[in-house]
C-alpha cells in the first residue's frame, strides 16, 4: 500500500520560499503520476501542479505558474514542489496524491482536455498524504 507523508510547511514571508517534498513508501513512485492540491481555509481543494510518473510533463495551475517548479526524484521516492514569490494567497494545507500512471500517455495521444483535468481533479487520485500547512504573511 503506497502511503505519502509531506514535509516543509511552515511559515514564510511574502516574496519567499518554501520547499515541500512528498516522501513515499510501501511502493516505488516510478509507477505513478504526482499531483499537488492546496486548500484555504473555507474553500475547495485545488489542484495546483502535476508531474508525469516520467517526470517528464509537468503542468500548473495558473495561479502558480513560473513561481512554482514540481520535480520527482524516483531514486529518492519523492517528489519535491519548489515554492517561490510566495504571496499570502498561497496559505493553505498542501497535500500530495498519487495516481496510477496515465499523463504521459495522454500527452502522447494528445488529449490535453484529460491532461488538465488529471491535475485537477482530486477524484482522478487514489492515494493521499496529510498535509501539510504553509502560512504566508508579513
């Protein structure tokens, strides 16, 4: 049973940087796409960036992009999601969910209707960490 555990969260300043990782064990990740949510208190969760099982496609939410980089170190068995320019709209709890691998098919095949909808969707993901809270304020 593949189970994630997040670290990192913390308490950062606007403009600064934070560092999360996803640490799996009971399986390897290289079998499976990673997706980060986030979710502010009173809303829904979002999915913010994702990362093929390849490592090799990554897509982000609007919201994030160019301040947010996702990368995987299979090796490791973590995935890693590199917070920058952070601003206070980015306070939330960060949880990592893996899926069973299909972004890289998708990409291949061209369906990026599916492609966007795999890294939004928390439903399309079968395991989840706990969290993990990052607090952005002056």
């Amino acid at each position: 049973q593949l189970q994630l555990v997040e670290s990192g969260g913390g308490s950062g300043q606007p403009g600064g940087s934070l560092r999360l990782s996803c640490a799996a064990s009971g399986a390897t990740l290289d079998g499976y796409d990673i997706g980060w949510f986030r979710q502010a208190p009173g809303k829904e969760r979002e999915g913010i960036s994702c990362i093929s099982s390849s490592g090799g496609s990554t897509k982000y939410a609007d919201s994030v992009k160019g301040r947010f980089t996702i990368s995987r170190d299979n090796a490791k068995n973590t995935v890693y999601l590199q917070m920058s320019s952070l601003t206070p709209e980015d306070t939330g709890v960060y949880y990592c969910a893996a899926a069973g691998e299909r972004l890289d098919t998708y990409l291949k095949r061209g369906w990026m209707v599916a492609v966007q909808a795999m890294c939004v969707k928390p439903s399309n993901y079968d395991y989840w960490g706990q969290g993990t809270q990052v607090t952005v304020s002056s």
